[in-house]
C-alpha cells in the first residue's frame, strides 16, 4: 500500500506545472490553501437552494415555540424534507433580522421535528436554486406572514433538543433599540435535516418576545443520500 | 490500483523542517489538515479576485435597489456577468452601510437578475491583486442612482447578513458591516446582482462594496 508522503517546512516558489511533495506543519498535519471560497463548489453544482420571509406580520405562532400542544399548530417559516427525497438537507446560512416590537428575553434556539407523514399543508413559498437556472429543490417550504395552521402535522411535532445559537446577532431587548444588526448565523452544516424531518426557527416557552416582527432567510445544500443496490430506503 | 495510506495520530515531537513523514489521521481516519496561508489568498494572488465600490451615495435608496423594483429603475449599485464572459462569477464578500438616515425595518436581501441590462458600465472593478488583469464582469456604481436601461426586475433569492430598525442612524451606528457570502452566490453568464432593501426608508445614505472570484467555465 502507497502511503501519502509529505516534508514539513514552509515549501518554495515552485512554478505551474512542476511536480512537489506536498508540506506538514511541525505536528505531522498536511498543509493545504483553498482553492476558493467555502460553498461555491455545491452551489455551482446546482445544490444550494434559499428560501425567505421578507417580514412577519404578527408575533410567532405556536409551532415556534416550546409547548405540549403542538398538533396543527400556526405556523410562519418553517423547512420540510419529505420522507422519500433520498436527499439530506444541510442547513448552511439562517438569518433572523428583528424590525420591530420586543424580542425574547433569551436566545433563539433551531427547531427541529419528525414526521414521516407529509404535512397536509401545500407549500406556500417558492424556493430558489442559489444557482440562477438551476434545478428545483426537493424540499417544501411553508412561510406566512401572519402564520397559517399547519394541517397535517398529526404526529404532534416531536421536537428534538433544540440546538441553542452562541452567536451575537440575537441580542435580547426591545428591537427599536437595536438600530443595526449582524443577523447572520454561519450555520454551515451544524444542523442536517434526513427525510422525514423538518425545521423551524425556535424559541422556549415565554421568550417569543410580544409583536417580534422579523426578515427570516434559510439557506442548504441538499446532499444526495446513497442507497446500497437492491436495498430499500428506511428511516 | 493501489491505496494510500496515512497514519493515525501526531508524531511524539514536534518536527524540524525537512523531515519526511507519512500524512497525519485523526481517530477516525480523516486526513488532518493545517491552512498554509490566509483564505483567499491563492486565488487572490492568481489575480482572479476583483472589487467594486460605491464609496457613498448622494440620494436616497433608489427604486432599482428595492424589493419588486420594476425593469430598468433607478440603479445605484450592481453587477453583472455577461452572457459571453466564460466565466462564473462566485460572491466572497459583501459590504453594506446605511451612514445616515433612517432606514426600513428588515434585513437587505440579495436579489438576482437573469439578464443582462444593455447600459454602458458605470462601475470601476479593481483587481484584488493590483496590476492583475482585467474583470470580464460589467459594474454598475451611481451615487444618486441611473436608469438600469435594458435591464429586468430582479428576484430576492436570500436575505443578507446584517438588518435594520427604522432607527435614525447616528454616530454610534455608522460602522460598516461585512458579510463574508463564501461563494454562497453563484453568477453564471447571462445573469446579474443588486442587494435590495425592503423600503426606501427616510434620506438614507449608504456605502456598498462586494467582492468575487472569477473562475473560468
């Protein structure tokens, strides 16, 4: 078996086209330099897809929010991978960009929920491929404004342990008094979505805010799952 | 056909330089790695990385620059890849600052246009690498915003990285705001970008810069 060679050191001014041993720094790690930037090559693959909610209208429906009684919940944004997608759902970018009313006294967490039933919904917003021209997603995607009942969701939502942000766009206080925010999370694969499972911005019981009005933007790449020949698909 | 093979673990000292080894694994068999040089700095030294800039507008937000905005309206900042240029345009960094005014409530949004507009550039795109060649991109810069002749309506894909209340911007709100897009955006041929704001807001004044990688089709 060949093993991968390599020679610590800082290399040289090698031109185009001639052959090197690649570099390790002092520990043994290979030493790499990107060849672009972090998402291009699945956007450009026709992969990453986005979807948005140019502002609420009403404060967060109780699908958002931490509760007992989630069945046919209202619901505002929210991310379905159907059950027979055979894609996974990488989430890659979230943006949360508060204008007006009074945020939450604490984070906003990720949401995520099984149901291998589609919800009986239809979609209600159009997903863009990040790539102009590209191929359509095989995710839904549920946005309202106002929020709408999320009909169907009859396995009660069962959300798993959501995942809490550490980053500072979602400071607490009164929106009005926050003049100008970085709102991005650089999700970057930190939460998958398999089929059968879905989404949703998520906040604990009591910390919704009152009239929180916000621009929402959710970005993935979806991932093609590989099946063994002859198996069938299962979750 | 033969395999490669690496070796779990680091080695008991730290290495001199020049020594020889076998590439390095983690536990779970994943080639570790150490980033040589700054992110971008190998397409950037290529000369494939080029910025352009609107240093400050002297209107308010124009039409062409609002979500829905109609064909051709009033454009102050975008750039396109034309339907010839062999190239894709891939999005690194977007800059974006409201210094005065009060701006609409939401988060900008990156909108997309999927032709091409028939108006001269007005925009000045810089190597990212001076003396490094020329883009093939076409820029659009106006302070007080120009008819975007031959141009569509553009289409919202993703909201930005950084939003706004309708909050007058003072002195302690004017520092510019980044946001590394990361090839996020892809412009191929034929295609073009705006940000775009949810409202025009009241007498906003703003600063828009972006940046992208040019990579040959």
């Amino acid at each position: 078996m060949a093993t991968v060679e390599l020679v610590t050191g800082a290399g040289g001014n090698y031109p185009d086209g001639s052959d090197q041993t690649p570099i390790a720094d002092s520990t043994g790690a290979m030493m790499v330099s990107p060849a672009g930037t972090r998402f291009a090559e699945a956007v450009l693959r026709g992969n990453v897809f986005s979807m948005m909610l140019t502002a609420t209208s009403a404060g967060w429906g109780n699908f958002h929010i931490e509760t007992t009684s989630i069945a046919a919940a209202n619901v505002q944004f929210c991310l379905y991978n159907p059950l027979f997608s055979k894609y996974n759902l990488s989430l890659l970018r979230f943006v949360y960009g508060s204008q007006s009313g009074t945020a939450g006294a604490t984070i906003i967490c990720h949401g995520g929920f099984r149901q291998a039933v589609a919800p009986t919904l239809a979609a209600t917003t159009t997903i863009k491929n990040n790539l102009p021209n590209g191929r359509p997603s095989v995710a839904t995607g549920f946005i309202s404004a106002a929020g709408t009942v999320f009909t169907g969701n009859t396995t009660g939502a069962t959300f798993v342990a959501p995942t809490s942000f550490a980053s500072e766009p979602f400071t607490v206080g009164d929106a009005p008094a926050i003049p100008r925010q970085s709102c991005l999370e650089m999700v970057d694969g930190g939460v998958v979505l398999p089929p059968g499972t879905g989404w949703v911005p998520f906040f604990m019981a009591g910390q919704s805010g009152a009239g929180w009005l916000a621009t929402l933007s959710i970005t993935w790449e979806e991932v093609p799952i590989p099946l063994p020949l002859g198996k069938g698909f299962t979750i | 056909m033969p395999s490669s093979e690496i070796r779990v673990g680091p080695p008991g000292q730290a290495l001199a330089d020049g020594e020889t080894l076998v590439a390095r694994a983690d536990r779970t068999g994943a080639l570790v790695i150490q980033q040589a040089h700054a992110r971008s700095t190998e397409t950037t030294s290529r000369g494939n990385v080029f910025s352009m800039i609107l240093t400050a507008t002297t209107g308010g937000i124009a039409a062409g620059q609002l979500v829905a905005a109609a064909a051709a309206a009033s454009t102050q900042f975008a750039l396109f890849n034309p339907a010839t240029s062999k190239y894709n345009l891939v999005m690194m960094r977007f800059g974006y600052a409201a210094n005065s005014g009060t701006p609409a409530a939401g988060a900008l949004i990156h909108g997309q246009f999927f032709t091409v507009p028939t108006l001269a550039a007005s925009g000045t795109i810089r190597n990212n690498r001076p003396n490094g060649r020329q883009s093939v991109a076409v820029g659009y810069t106006s302070a007080a915003g120009a008819a975007l002749t031959g141009g569509s309506a553009p289409q919202t894909l993703m909201a930005a990285g950084f939003s706004y209340t309708a909050t007058a911007q003072g002195a302690t709100t004017t520092s510019p705001t980044l946001e590394q897009v990361e090839g996020a955006i892809v412009l191929p041929p034929g295609t073009g970008w705006a940000p775009l704001h949810l409202g025009a807001g009241t007498t906003v004044l703003s600063s828009y810069s972006v940046t992208w990688e040019e990579i040959p089709i």
